[in-house]
C-alpha cells in the first residue's frame, strides 16, 4: 500500500518510517494535539492470533510508564480490518546507526544507566523483554535513550510455553546464553544482553557475533568474556558480571545494576589511560666513589618527572575536552542540528574535535554519518515532490532541486 493510500482518521500520514516482515511504521502528524506521532501498522489482518499479541504489546507498553520506555499514545484498527497503534515519534534514530563506534566512557554509561532504568520497571511488572539490542535503543532529540518494540515481551508466568516447544525469540547477536538454548527466562536474560550492548559501545565491537547463527550461540554459550584494555580497567568486574555464563552469578536485578554502574569511577579510567606515558628511567648503577653525579641524576629524574607530569596533564584535559565535544556532536546529530547554527551544529563540534586530533575516528565517523543523512533527507524529499508531480517547480523545493543530478540544498 502507497503512502499516497493510507488514510487514518485523525492523523495526516507523511510517509514511511521503516518495514519489517509483519508491520511497517509511518511518520504522522496527530491532527488533535498537532504533534508528530510514528504509526505502526500491521501489514495483515489475517492472521488473527498475530493481531492479538499486536494489541497484547500495544497493552503492555502502554502500562509502562518511564521516561525511558516509548510512549504509546492510541490503538486502533483501519478501515481494511488491520491494527495500528500510534506512539512516540523519536527523532534521533537507533543505537545500530552507531555500529562500530566507539562512545566515550560517560556516554556508553549514560545509555546503559537510563535502558536498565526502564528495564527495572518492566521486571516489576512480571515482564521480560527478550530481545534488547542496538536496534531498539532510541535517541530523543536531547540524546536520552528510549527502549522500545515489546513485540516479544513474554509474562515470566508463561515463558515456559515457549522454551517447551524449543522456540529461541530474540536477536542471536545479543541473547544471553540460556535464551539462546531456549531455556526459561527472566530478568536477568535483559541483563546480559544490555551488558554485550555496553561492551560494544566501549571496544566498538561484539566479539560474540559469530559468521553465522550457529556460532554466534556457540559464542554465547562458551565464549568467556574477551580481555579488555588497561584503559576500560574500571569496567572488568561490572562486565563480568552482567556476561557471566550462569545466570546465578549475574547482577540478581535491575536495581543490582543500576547501583553498581554508579559505582564505576571514571576518574580510574583516566588513570589508566596515563600507562602508556613516557616512564621515569631506572637510575643506572653507579660505582660508589662517582657519588658526586648523584645530585645531577636527581635532578634529571625531576625533570622527567615534571615532563611526564605536564605530558599527562595536557593528556587528561584533551581526552576531557573531546568527550564534552562528542557528546555536543552527538545531541545536536539527534537533534537533527547537523549543519546549522553555524557555531553549533553537529557538524561544528565534529570538525573541532579533528582540530584537537586530526585522526579522531569517532569524529570522521560522525562527520561521515552526517554526509549519509543529508542524503538520504534529500532522496526522501525528492521522492514525494516526484509523487506530488513537482518535478521542476518551485525551483527551491522540487524532485530536481532534491535529487542528486539537481542542484541541491546547500
């Protein structure tokens, strides 16, 4: 079905958002309150007992209430039979666009304190999520993540339904490893699948993810959590234990989790980060009766040390002054700011990070991202002036101006 044939009472539908193989979601505008809104809508009315657990999931988000779990606004059916419900339009896309980045320390702990928040809240409600990954990590325009897409949320009550029957429902890149051997579930299955997301934020890989479906278990069930850099020393214990192989050994909660990453202390990454400064010189052995070039040793081990320090002091302020600058880039990017204000705009925090290192890679990522994005926004554009028949004028906004072989916004 086109855009073009959509109708929704109450809402002006502007296009499509994304598709997957039982719904698609669409970009509206709610025409009551003026807001925008995504639609999801069910491909099919046919299959009835998938439009009930539609409904089902559309009931259990909607008792959920967290400024960290997407709002669900109404849920309806059209007038061809099939459900919809509309929701919380998030505007800054998902943590996959992010896939082999690295985030800053402050950044990757922020995302996983506010999704284990939410998560909290779901486990009191008897529910397990079941399929936590990148994917279904929103971004509002301030840069807060936001869980979503409950479409295989199970009651604990009656998950053993499921594993009788031998049924693994989830991602295999991020299921813990009992998920993954269809075994009963519980909180605890969120709990490592959240903890690979943290771990791939911080290397910028999953080392689980396997070259296909049977490895990838084979990796969640075996695969001991691969050794990290002296620079994420601080995150060892917090990652053992939100990977660890037998649930037992795992944080018992959200809550669990929720108080020891307030425990991680960033001041000791950065203490790790200054390993790899120039170290003090062993003073060489020197025969008793040369104790006259003793004051003279002495005093170039001071300046070594003194060099070393102001080394690891420029050190610590860059690293500060890039992360504060990343974290701008990246709410203004969600915030769909990516070339202007001038002064402060994605693009301009990117481009000062490349002035404090010229081969900062999350910068040229990000700088790179932004190319993609504006892109994309004019093919979308040009795409609907070409279905409203603007093909020429007006000059500034037609399907010539959008696409490539046009001139262009910008």
């Amino acid at each position: 079905m086109s855009d073009n044939l959509l109708e929704i009472p109450g809402y002006r539908v502007h296009g499509q958002l994304g598709k997957g193989g039982m719904a698609e979601v669409y970009l509206a505008t709610q025409e009551s309150l003026h807001r925008k809104v995504a639609i999801k809508v069910l491909l099919s009315a046919d299959d009835e007992a998938f439009s009930l657990r539609f409904v089902k999931e559309a009931h259990i988000v909607a008792s959920l209430n967290h400024p960290s779990i997407i709002t669900i606004y109404d849920i309806d059916r059209l007038a061809d039979g099939r459900y919809y419900l509309a929701m919380e339009y998030v505007a800054g896309g998902d943590l996959a666009q992010h896939k082999g980045e690295v985030f800053a320390a402050e950044r990757a702990l922020a995302i996983v304190r506010q999704i284990a928040s939410g998560l909290a809240v779901v486990h009191d409600k008897g529910l397990v999520h079941r399929d936590v990954k990148p994917a279904n990590i929103l971004f509002r325009s301030d840069g807060t993540a936001v869980l979503t897409d409950f479409g295989v949320a199970k009651d604990l009550d009656i998950d053993s339904e499921l594993t009788h029957f031998g049924i693994a429902v989830g991602s295999p890149a991020y299921s813990s490893p009992e998920q993954a051997q269809c075994q009963p579930l519980d909180a605890r299955s969120d709990i490592y699948s959240l903890g690979v997301i943290l771990l791939e934020m911080l290397t910028g890989t999953n080392p689980y993810r396997g070259g296909n479906y049977t490895q990838t278990v084979v990796n969640h069930v075996q695969m001991e959590l691969p050794a990290l850099p002296d620079a994420l020393g601080a995150f060892r214990e917090l990652l053992t234990r939100m990977l660890a192989k037998n649930p037992a050994e795992r944080f018992a909660d959200c809550r669990a989790l929720l108080a020891a990453l307030d425990e991680v202390e960033l001041s000791d990454l950065e203490q790790t980060q200054l390993r790899p400064a120039l170290p003090l010189a062993a003073e060489p052995a020197l025969p008793k009766k040369r104790r006259s070039a003793m004051p003279l040793l002495m005093g170039l081990s001071v300046l070594v040390l003194i060099a070393t320090l102001t080394f690891a002091g420029i050190y610590i302020k860059q690293r500060q002054q890039l992360a504060a600058l990343l974290v701008q880039a990246e709410q203004r990017f969600a915030s769909g700011q990516l070339v202007e204000p001038e002064q402060d705009s994605a693009t301009h925090y990117f481009q000062q990070m490349l002035l404090l290192d010229a081969d900062n890679e999350a910068a040229l990522a990000g700088l790179q991202r932004i190319k993609e994005s504006r892109i994309n926004a004019f093919l979308t554009q040009g795409e609907q002036r070409l279905r409203e028949g603007l093909l020429m004028e007006p000059a500034q906004d037609s399907a010539d101006f959008y696409f490539p072989s046009g001139p262009g916004p910008g």
